[in-house]
C-alpha cells in the first residue's frame, strides 16, 4: 500500500493460503506470505499475540518482511487481559512491552489495542483506571469494551469514555452488524454467527487513532449499508488529521480483502483524492461463493 496512504488498512491475519492467486500474486511462497501482504495492506491485527508471544528473532523477521509504511497492531495477550483481568501480571506486561520496544524501534508498532474480557464491566473500571494510568506514555493504545454495562449511552459509557480520553487512549468500535444482517450464506458464516458477539456501535474517535474493527458478509454486496455508513464517517476522521486503524474481517476471512477493497472504494467516491487500493491478483472482482442455505435457520 502506497506510503502516503493516509489511514491504516489491513485483515485480521496475513497468512491465508487461500489468497494466493486470487489477492496475492500467482505462486507466492508460504514463506512469502506477509511480504506480500505487505505489499498490498499498510496494517495487520497481532491476533497471534493474544495467545502467545512470539521469539524476539520472529518479531525482527517481520519487521524485515514488511514495508517501511507497514504497522503491526499487537493485541495485548489474553494473560494479562482475560487471564490476570489487568492485575498482578507485572512479568506479563514486561514481555510484551518489550515486543511493542522492539517494533517501535523499528519504526513499525501501530495501535495496540487491549480487548477486555466479556465478563469485565462498569464494576471493574478502577481496575481499568489503574492500568491504564501505569502504560507506558511511549505507544498508541485503544481498548475494546465486551460488556453491555459500557454501552449505557449514560454515566458508565461516559466514565469510560472520559477515561480513555484523558490519556490518549481511543475505543474500538467492533461492528458485527453485517454478519448477523441475515441468516448465513454458507458453514463459515454460521460458525462466525456463533462465535462473534454483538456489540452497540458508536461512531467514535476519542484519540488520533480511531479503530473499527468491521465483520462483513462473505456476499460483498450484502454489505453495502453499512459500508455506505461508515465511510464518511472514517473520511471525516482522515479529513480531522486522524490516521484511523480500519481492520476488515468476514464470515469467511477468505473474503476479507474484498470488505477491505469495498470500504475503501466506497470512501474514494466521497474523497476522489484517496490512492488508490492496490491491486488484487484477480480481476479486481470478488469471487463468488456457492452459498448454502442452511436449514438450521
């Protein structure tokens, strides 16, 4: 993606196979899989981090394999957030502080964003206050909230809201609407049904780097509401002076670089003098997917 893009673009992972030969070029490597994604998206979710740290000598491979624009977006590991619930995990965040050191160093850490656990609320926010208050000033951070008692549109959504504004901090927005806007397509689109939660959207930016997190259709088309919905939302936040973090999932994240491509084309007819989106190795059409009519539903 060109280096004056001015927002960060990317999937929830790098290493799908099944992007070869249709977004990735024809006879890419294995090996080869995070320079070419790379080449295409300026951001990826660390998701791997939430479930372990990489070695030190994997961290410098992909700073090497990357781009000289390219971010990675760590997530904060799940033994701090949903293991220790944000207490007593001083070993914890010293390992994975060192890892956001490293990428920092090497000029590319983005966002890192601290998903909270779906059992921690508006209860815990002294625990979140403390925490948040102890991060080192050096990174960007955005937090995911889980729980509905945030979403109160009153005094706890305020109080969080106030919190993460006063230390820089912004707030995922992680928009599962697509996916549930009917029944699924196909098997991948029921498995995601069961697995994502539905969360209240709010079209908020409490920092510079605003973070939408946006789970769309595997049927692109399906989409396009909401697509139509955010983008003068996220151009608005461009024209602020913002760089917001846009992460595109689906159903099937098979289909992910096609939200992705979607979102963005529907920003540049707002904003003509966006770059363009770099080029998919197909013919810049999504693949159409046999769909499967479950009748579960």
């Amino acid at each position: 993606m060109p280096a004056t893009f001015p927002y960060y673009f990317g999937c929830p992972a790098w290493s799908n196979r099944d992007w070869i030969g249709k977004v990735f070029r024809t006879g890419t490597a294995t090996g080869d899989l995070l320079r070419e994604y790379s080449r295409i998206f300026n951001t990826v979710e660390g998701n791997t981090l939430f479930y372990a740290l990489p070695p030190m000598a994997t961290v410098e491979r992909w700073m090497a394999e990357t781009t000289d624009s390219f971010r990675f977006a760590p997530k904060f590991p799940k033994a701090i957030s949903h293991e220790r619930r944000l207490s007593n995990a001083g070993e914890e965040n010293s390992a994975f502080f060192k890892i956001l050191e490293a990428l920092s160093h090497g000029q590319k850490l983005g966002v890192s964003f601290l998903q909270l656990p779906p059992s921690f609320n508006i209860n815990n926010l002294d625990t979140l206050t403390s925490y948040l208050k102890a991060l080192p000033k050096d990174f960007s951070y955005a937090v995911e909230p889980r729980h509905i008692s945030w979403f109160d549109e009153a005094d706890n959504e305020k109080r969080l809201d106030d919190l993460l504004e006063t230390h820089g901090i912004d707030k995922v927005v992680f928009d599962t609407r697509p996916l549930f806007s009917s029944k699924p397509d196909d098997e991948e689109e029921r498995d995601a049904q069961a697995r994502k939660p539905q969360m209240p959207i709010r079209h908020v930016a409490l920092s510079n780097n605003p973070v939408l997190r946006f789970v769309g259709k595997n049927l692109i088309e399906k989409n396009e509401p909401y697509i139509k919905e955010w983008a003068p939302v996220i151009n608005k936040w461009i024209l602020e002076g913002k760089k917001p973090y846009i992460f595109s999932h689906a159903g099937d994240d098979a289909f992910a670089p096609y939200v992705a491509q979607q979102l963005h084309r529907q920003i540049k007819r707002i904003n003509p003098l966006l770059p363009e989106f770099p080029e998919f190795e197909s013919d810049r059409t999504p693949p159409q997917k046999d769909t499967e009519q479950l009748d579960l539903f």
